[in-house]
C-alpha cells in the first residue's frame, strides 16, 4: 500500500485532501502546554487531562509510523454572516447547520480503514479520529501538506480555504510522507482586527475564554455579564474570522447540491425571534443527528436570550415577553432572559 493508493481511494470516498505527515517532534506541538497554562483553554478541562498525550502521537498509538490527514469541504451557498445586514438575524457557525460531520466522515474514514486492512493486511494497526482525539490535527494537517495553520488557527489550504473539516488515521505503516504546507498569511490582519472580542491575542494565538464559539459552546453555565454585549446576533459559534479571509473570498463549495452540510429548515436564516418562539420539541428534532447536540436546547436558548438583548432587536424582545412555563423554567435560561429584557428597559 503506498501514500498514493491512500490518496486515490481516499477521494473516491469523498474526502477533498488527504496527506501525510511524518511522526516527529514538531515544535508546534509544545505550544499546547503553553497555552493551557495562559488559561486559554476556559472551562475545556480535557484538555489539560490529555496536554501529555496531544504532544505526540506515539503517546497515543506507540506503534504509529505515519499521520494520514483528511480535509473535507463543509462550505454551502449561504452568505456570510458579514454580509446579512438584518439586525434581527440569527448567526449559526456553517460548521453545525447541517448532519454531524462526526458521523458522516468517521463512516467515511471507516470505510478508508477497512480499504487499507485490505491492502495491507491484518498486521496493520490504525486509529481514526474525527476531531474527538487526543491528536494535534492542525499541526499534523500542516505537516502533510494540506495547509498551513493561518493567523486565525485555522488550516487554510491556498485552493480550498479555510472552511475543512479535519481528520486523521494514525497508521502503524511507513508511508511515504508530504512536504509541509508554508505560511502564506503574510502580514494580513484581516481576522485580528475583525474579531468581535479580541480573541486573537496574536497571530496564531486564540484565546477561547473571550471567543464567541467558546461562549456559545462549550460554556456551560452562564455568559459573563461583562461579555453578553459582544454575543451580538450570534446564537452558536462564529465564522467572522473566516469569513474577513482573503483565502475564502472565492470559497469552494461541495460539488453535491444536496450535501450532508446544507442547513436545516429551522437553521436555514431564521430570525433571533423565529428560533425562540420554535418549541422545544421541534428543536429536538431539528437538533437531533446535527453538531449543535454539544450545546443542546438549553445553552441554545440561553444564547438566543442574549441575542435579543444584545441586539435590543425589538421583535425578539417582543418573544422574550411571550415566555410561559415550561419554556422558561430553567434557571439559567430564565436568568439571561431577565438581563435581556433588563438591558432594553434599562
């Protein structure tokens, strides 16, 4: 079995980059701790539990010899949050409009793997990962050629973009390696100076406590007072670093017009009011099988609280008033709404 094997079937599977990375002791591996240790890392405690392991492959699989990296193209024909003028409009990251991409590309990984048990044999040792390992994925992807890690931390590859999902096969084999993918950011400022919060301390360099994505995911409890103005329409997570890049001016679309990652009906442009007035049972049902699982209807429905409150938007305020048990008999939930209509009167 060699690299371009790999390559070949891994696109007929669907995958639009695939390349591989040598098992080294990559200087940006070290950074982790570091930034760990600056707090940026929030309430994302399994971070730390697994920095050791994340600093090297080998910790995870000894028997790793090469780092097959997949990119898969999650873009669809949907403006860019920067470019909807409605003050109203409720902003969901790209990433989670459509079908978990958990789900979509493991199977698509699972049927890599048992291609490459195939060719290579049962002696081959592999594990795959779709973003929930304790693998350094940029790092390894820029290693392998796919892109480099840009100024915002996310992978930009020069014809694709930035808007991949990354995944990864540790292989027990010695495949032939690619050569690395070069900076190409330059001295653009774009996604530094665009970042609602300043959470691009420095170039490379996130810090997820004052990120929007953080406040909005994986927060669990409530979105510091000090910080709920800057939520602004952004009910779940935030593309705006992505979408300021010169390298996804033109972005690149899957070539299915019916893809796992189109949105949902109830994600597809809906008003900050549209998506509280949705009952919890249709929400359910939205949610189910999509990414936006993580944060759930209860940190969903706290983030569109703060949205009307941020936005002072009056027709979401309008649905704040409407709340009756049992929509609102969550105390956290009930909590941010309190501030949200506090903020208008106030």
């Amino acid at each position: 079995m060699t690299s371009a094997e790999v390559k070949s079937r891994a696109a007929e599977l669907g995958f639009d980059l695939c390349g591989i990375a040598p098992v080294e002791p990559f200087r940006e591996l070290a950074f982790l701790r570091t930034w760990i240790d600056r707090g940026y890392a929030g309430e994302m405690g399994y971070l730390a539990r697994s920095a050791e392991r994340r600093a090297d492959v080998r910790g995870v699989m000894p028997s790793v010899r090469s780092v097959i990296c997949l990119a898969t193209v999650y873009n669809t024909d949907r403006p860019y949050s920067t470019e909807v003028a409605d003050p109203g409009a409720a902003m969901i990251a790209r990433y989670a409009w459509g079908d978990d991409y958990h789900d979509v590309i493991h199977a698509r990984m699972d049927a890599l793997v048992e291609w490459m048990r195939g060719r290579a044999g049962s002696d081959l040792e592999v594990r795959a990962y779709v973003d929930t390992g304790p693998v350094q994925e940029r790092v390894y992807a820029q290693y392998a050629g796919l892109g480099w890690i840009g100024r915002n931390t996310c992978v930009i590859n020069p014809e694709l973009g930035s808007w991949l999902f990354l995944s990864e096969i540790l292989c027990s084999l010695p495949l032939e390696p690619d050569a690395p993918a070069l900076d190409q950011c330059g001295t653009c400022r774009l996604c530094l100076d665009s970042c609602p919060t300043g959470a691009i301390v420095e170039p490379h360099v996130l810090d997820s406590t004052r990120c929007l994505s953080y406040l909005t995911i994986e927060l669990k409890g409530g979105i510091p007072i000090d910080q709920r103005d800057a939520i602004g329409r952004h009910a779940y997570g935030c593309d705006i670093c992505q979408e300021v890049c010169p390298w996804n001016a033109q972005p690149v679309q899957p070539a299915c017009a019916g893809g796992p990652w189109l949105p949902r009906p109830a994600f597809d442009g809906p008003s900050i009011a549209t998506l509280w007035r949705t009952p919890d049972a249709d929400l359910r049902a939205a949610l189910k099988g999509s990414a936006m699982t993580r944060a759930g209807i209860r940190r969903l429905r706290r983030n569109v609280a703060v949205c009307a409150g941020a936005t002072g938007d009056a027709d979401a305020l309008d649905a704040l008033r409407e709340v009756d048990e049992p929509t609102c008999d969550d105390p956290m939930v009930a909590e941010h709404v309190h501030w949200a209509l506090e903020v208008e009167r106030g």
